[in-house]
C-alpha cells in the first residue's frame, strides 16, 4: 500500500498522494473507520467510489491523522477537529489531500478529450492563452484550479466562467494564479500544478 508522493509546498503545507492499487477488501481491513464513514462507504455502490474513500483515510493516517479527526459541516466542507485546513480529492486509481494552517484547496483529474466539449462552460478569459498543443491538459489545470477555489470559498454560489479566472500560464511554468471574484469577496491564491502519469494535480493556497 504505497504512498506515491508528498509535497511540501511551503512550511506549513503539505500535500499527500495515494496510488489506488489496492481492491476495496483489501483497504477496509487495514484502516480504522468510524461509525459515520462505515455507514457513508456501505451506502455506495460504485467500487471505484470505495476505493477512493478508502485511501483518502490512509492519506490522514499518513498525515498524522485519524479517521475520528475529521469532519465535515452542512455544505460538504471537510475540516479537521485541530483547526488545521483540509481539502481532498479523488479520481480514478488516485487520491490525494493537502492540509495547511491556511485556507487551501485541491483536485486531480484524469485528462481526457471529454474536456474539450465542455470547456465553454468554465472557460472564459483563459481562452487568450489556450494553445492547441496540450490543450487537453491546459484546459485541465484550469478546470483543477477553479476546482480548487471553489473548495476554499466559503459561501458557495460560485460560477466557474465568471467568478474564477485563471492567469495566463504555460505547462512548464507549474504555477499560476488564480481569483475568488464574487460580490465582495476579492482574493488571489497562488496555483500549483503538475502532471502525475496521466493525470493533473492542482491545488490552490492563499
């Protein structure tokens, strides 16, 4: 059961990688889980869910958490009982989470031509610096960074195309910025972003 990787993006921040390899067997009976996630994993039906569920509290482990440490409020929002920020994600064969003294967000997703088609709804200004080359993954890293802010806005209500634009950059430039623009809510955060086999990491701090 191998953590793929950790970053430390700065002094207080650290994000934590998990490649699922492992079946759903296998995962539950090597990890505590409280009452509340064994009802929540037991109420789903796609094993590809399970299992991303599953590592997700083997990343706290390796955090320094347990599965009792984290809750989450009435609009979905993680948190962890020390006051430390979480943000999770998961798709397909990884998972992953960062936590921080500060307010942070993350996604990862797989790159697929599917996001070609939907670009529309969440691309707007960031079409002044789209390429075709690797546009797949370019547009990824921008649906990963809205992603990510979403995750950090307090009041939801966000709409992708208007409320998060993104700043030009380039796939070899790994970091960018990105803005909450929403009534008075007015703040830039720093974006990180990688590529992990065949899929984009990104993750947000303020």
């Amino acid at each position: 059961m191998p953590l793929f990787k950790t970053i430390q993006a700065n002094e207080n921040t650290i994000v934590y990688v998990w490649k699922i390899e492992e079946v759903v067997d296998e995962l539950r009976d090597n990890i505590h889980l409280n009452e509340r996630s064994i009802s929540r994993i037991e109420k789903m039906k796609s094993e590809l869910h399970q299992r991303g569920f599953l590592s997700v509290r083997y990343l706290l482990k390796e955090a320094g958490y347990s599965d009792d440490e984290l809750f989450y409020t009435s609009d979905g929002k993680p948190h962890l009982k020390d006051g430390n920020h979480i943000s999770i994600t998961h798709s397909y064969t990884f998972s992953a989470i960062i936590v921080s003294t500060t307010q942070v967000g993350i996604d990862m997703e797989m790159n697929r031509e599917k996001i070609k088609r939907i670009a529309h709804k969440f691309v707007d200004s960031e079409n002044d610096f789209l390429v075709e080359e690797n546009l797949i993954e370019q547009l990824t890293v921008i649906w990963g960074a809205k992603e990510s802010l979403f995750k950090i806005h307090p009041d939801g209500g966000l709409l992708f195309r208007e409320h998060l634009p993104i700043e030009s950059f380039k796939l070899t430039d790994t970091k960018t910025k990105g803005w909450i623009k929403k009534d008075n809510y007015y703040e830039n955060y720093d974006i990180f972003f990688e590529q992990i086999e065949n899929f984009t990491l990104v993750y947000a701090m303020n």
